[in-house]
C-alpha cells in the first residue's frame, strides 16, 4: 500500500470533523459566505425558485411527503428546496443537503427511480453522512413511481425527465453550494440504479464533464428496447390459458436451474442461486410433460411463455433467466407475473403506462394494439432520443478523467442484466478495446442479487445506502472504491459483498463474496477458513466463456 493510500484509508471516514479533516491533509469546510436561511433571499439564479432554506439539527429529519418518513442518525445540515423552470411547462424540484460542518469538500447527486415523480430522501441519508453535500431531483414533475400520465401532452416534461432536470440539478446545486460554503465541491460524483442507472450512463454520455465519478446500477438505459420487452412478457403471460404463471410453477423452473447448475459455475452446489449464469446451459424441455414426467411439468403453454421470457423479443432486447425466477418479493412473481393477472406486475404496470402516456398519449393505445416491432418503432421515433442513454462513445467522459462503475445483479428480473454486458461490449469497442475502457470503466455483474438489491446472493456493497460491515473501506464500498480510483488512480479489481441474515444488517453476516470486474468471476478456491469468507473465492477467467457473444437469440437456442 502507498503511503498516499495509507493517507487516504485514514481518512476514510469522509471527514465528519473540520478536525479530523484538518489532521489528515484535507481543507476543513471554508467559512460560509451566508448562514442557511439567508440562502433562501440572498441566492439567485435565472428561472430558480428558492421554496425552504433551514439549518436542520443533527438526529431525526422527517421529510414532507404523505405519509411523512424518519430518516435517523444525520449531521446537522442546511436542507436547500426548490424548483427551476427552464421552460414554460416545466418545474423541477430539487433539494440540496449541505453538512453544516465536517464537509468533505464534495458533492455527490443521486438519481431517481421509475418514473420519479418524488424526491428520493432515503437515497440522500447516507452520502450526507459521511459527509457529502448531495442533491436529488423529481425529475420534473409529482406522480407516483409506476404512472406517467404526466407526460401526455407535454412535451418539455419528458425532456425534463429524460435529461433536463438532471443538468438543472446539477447547475443549481452546484451554486447554492459555492454560495453557502464559499468554494465550490472539489470532487463530483453521480450514483443512481435503475431509471437511476439510466440517468447516470446519460451524464457520463451527454455531459461528460459533470461529473469526477459515475456509479450505474442496473441502469434503464435502453428504454425504448426495455419497455418494448415488458409488452413482450406481458403477452406472452397472457397466452396462456390461465393468463399467468403459478409461484408453484416459477419454483418448479428455479429448483430445476439449480439443480443442474448450481455448484458448476464457479460456485458453491449449496447456492441457492447462479454464480455465473452463462455457463449454466439449462435446457427448458426438460420440464414438459411427457409419459414419464406427469408431475413435476409444465404444460405446453407455460413451456412457451416461460421460453419466451427467457428468449426475450429477438434482436430487440434479451430476457430473463434462468437463474432468477422465484422469489416473490423481488424476482418473477414482482418483476413479471403479477398478483395473477401480468398487466399488474411491475413490468406490465410500467410498460403500459410508458407506451399510453409517452408513445402514444391521448390514442387509447393497448398492449394489443400494434406489433411488437411497432411499438418499438414508434418508441424510437418519438421518445428513444430522449430517453435513451446507449451512445457508447465515452471518450469525452475519459478524456476528462472520469471514472465509471456499472453493476447489475445476475437475478435481476426488471432488466436483463444481458443489457448491462451488451452495453460493455459496445463500450469496448467503440473505446478501441479493453486496454483503453479498463482505465475508465469497470463492470460487476453480482450473482443472485436482485434488482438493485435483494436476493439470495451477496447483495450490500454501499449501492443505495445497502451498506457493508465497513462502509468507508474501498475494498467493500463501490462509493468508497469510486472516489479511490478518481482521487488516487486505482481502479477496484474487486469488491467485497455482503449477505446479511435475512437482509437485516442487525442480524449480522450470513456469508461475504468477492465482486469481479467483467468478465472474471468469482470461482470457490477454498482458501479461506470457511466456505462464507470472501477469501474463499478468487477473480478468474474460468469458468464460463464470457467472451464470446452471448446474445440472447444464440442463449436462446441453447437453452
């Protein structure tokens, strides 16, 4: 370790005294050109409302929504709200949290999910204690998560979703920050998951010189294709004679994926979910109903649709599994199936809101209404510039030293996480191969974590505040690992996950494994003391043929 290293795992507790910053080499936060509340008369910026400007104590903030939430364990800070109107039609909300004391001199933004519609305060707690100023935004507009009805009829609002907020925010926090601290943020940082992850790779590709560090998890970022997929599963599901899928029947596919698989890919036969799902060649067929198989089958209608869900719509967007079917609250029965009904689930809840609301608002549009290949085209057509966050050209991102972690969960039955690996590769190539991309960019891909989190696998390593025993450590921090590589250099070539029982950080570590920049994974070696330590595993090549293409017509096929 170098002594700049040493240096700066000392102050890995981001600075939560101007002392011990000023102990460790660090500026303590410059005198305040204001005091909090003036900010709210004394700052001006065109199109900026400024709405609350209040010193808040340290303990418990309770946010202003319905119903109200407590968010405990904060620094005193100075809460900024607001809103900007860049357009006529447009009022995007903002809030920015700045430590009264103990600031680490950066800014840290967080990305919204779904379709927004709310402030992500939960998403804010975390950063601000370690001693971050950060921000999040609305995204332009109040709606619940799952509904898009906002966005008939108006235009500026879906580019105020798409990016426009996200540069507001940016611009305008920036601002209030400089105003209260007398200097602005020496390091920028981006983190989001989901829509989150879309907006992040969209500040890496459209603004490139925003932001130091970008963390992208399981990022939407192919929207038109994404949603287009949801349609795809959603009719799919409804073929069937009994429209859905029983959790009897998701549980039937699972236990039959692991059963061949498990153990064979890199990790323990005990897993109760896939190391590394490319290596698994599950063969559906082997679950229909035959002479000698009269029980524990599917019937030919639910072999397609679970076939079709697996495939995805060819040369559109890959699907899903095997390998994340059957946890109820995170996986198929959330994500695809629905309370019995597939227009109920998340993805058919999303999916039809996107295409009545933003592809065609006003028409009466239903999931019936066109073809798989038209509603993906007129999707591009009218929202993929907007939307879409795909252009895999980061060189002006890297050209101005920015770092980018991406990380998705390999049981995530929201997107593919096929999307995420394909994404990377159109990165490698376009960047001139993975000498260059590695220098920038780094992919982990999580076995058995779900969409964001949950699961079965190892699922807490600092993304959306699911925090690691130790959340100032780089080596099980990707937050911590991020502001590493920006600050000194070194690029994570590992992260340490966590498994906490029940997913209940009280309740102590179920097991620890180590995450892999793409495409290494982590093999079972049994070099550790037991079979839960992350020293069990090393990074590796082996194990499955990551480098070739595995699109998911060719996954299709084999499977």
């Amino acid at each position: 370790m170098t002594k700049s290293e040493r240096r700066w795992r000392r102050a890995s507790g981001y600075l939560q005294s101007a002392a011990a910053a000023a102990m460790i080499g660090f500026a303590a936060s410059p005198a305040s050109a204001t005091t909090c509340s003036q900010l709210a008369s004394s700052f001006h910026r065109p199109n900026t409302t400024i709405t609350t400007a209040q010193s808040v104590p340290a303990g418990t903030f309770v946010t202003p929504t319905t119903p109200p939430q407590s968010i405990t364990g904060l620094p005193d800070f100075c809460r900024v709200a607001g809103f900007t109107t860049p357009t006529s039609d447009s009022r995007i909300g903002f809030e920015v949290w700045i430590p009264e004391t103990g600031w680490n001199s950066k800014y840290l933004q967080v990305g919204c999910g779904g379709f927004c519609g709310a402030i992500s305060y939960q998403q804010m707690a975390d950063p601000l204690q370690r001693g971050y100023a950060v921000a999040a935004t609305d995204d332009g507009h109040q709606a619940s998560v799952v509904d898009a009805s906002w966005a008939a009829g108006h235009p500026e609002k879906l580019i105020d979703f798409g990016y426009r907020a996200l540069k507001e925010t940016t611009d305008v926090s920036k601002a209030i920050i400089k105003a209260f601290k007398s200097a602005g943020a020496r390091r920028s940082y981006f983190m989001g998951c989901s829509d989150g992850g879309r907006e992040a790779l969209m500040e890496a590709q459209r603004f490139p010189r925003d932001f130091d560090g970008i963390a992208a998890g399981a990022p939407a970022n192919n929207w038109t294709n994404l949603f287009t997929g949801f349609l795809w599963n959603e009719r799919a599901l409804s073929a069937t004679k009994a429209g859905d899928l029983s959790q009897a029947d998701v549980d039937l596919v699972s236990n039959a994926v692991l059963a061949q698989c498990a153990g064979h890919d890199g990790g323990l036969n005990t897993d109760k979910f896939l190391n590394n799902p490319l290596a698994c060649k599950f063969k559906l067929e082997k679950l229909s109903c035959g002479a000698t198989n009269t029980a524990s089958c599917l019937a030919p209608d639910k072999l397609e649709a679970v076939q079709k869900i697996f495939s995805g719509p060819p040369r559109i967007f890959p699907g899903y599994g095997p390998g994340g079917e059957a946890n109820v609250a995170v996986d198929w029965p959330l994500w695809i199936l629905g309370p019995g009904n597939p227009a109920l689930s998340l993805q058919g809840l999303f999916g039809n809101s996107y295409f009545q609301n933003m592809v065609f608002p006003n028409s009466g549009w239903n999931p019936n209404t066109f073809s798989i290949e038209e509603n993906l085209r007129q999707a591009h057509i009218r929202t993929g510039a907007i939307l879409n966050s795909v252009d895999p050209n980061l060189q002006p991102f890297a050209q101005n030293g920015g770092k980018l972690i991406q990380y998705t969960g390999w049981a995530d039955t929201a997107i593919s996480p096929q999307s995420d690996i394909d994404y990377f590769k159109a990165v490698n190539e376009a960047m001139g191969g993975p000498k260059r991309t590695n220098e920038f960019y780094r992919l982990f891909m999580v076995p058995g974590m779900a969409h964001c989190g949950g699961g079965p696998g190892a699922n807490a390593f600092g993304q959306g505040g699911a925090t690691g025993p130790n959340p100032s450590d780089p080596e099980s921090d990707i937050l911590s690992a991020l502001d590493r590589w920006v600050e000194f250099g070194r690029a994570p070539e590992k992260i340490i996950a966590t498994k906490y029982r029940n997913d209940d950080r009280t309740q102590g570590v179920a097991f620890q494994r180590p995450l892999c920049p793409f495409p290494k994974i982590a093999k079972y070696e049994g070099h550790g003391a037991t079979t839960t330590d992350a020293s069990s595993f090393e990074c590796s090549r082996e194990g499955g043929d990551h480098d070739n293409d595995h699109g998911h017509d060719e996954r299709a096929e084999n499977r």
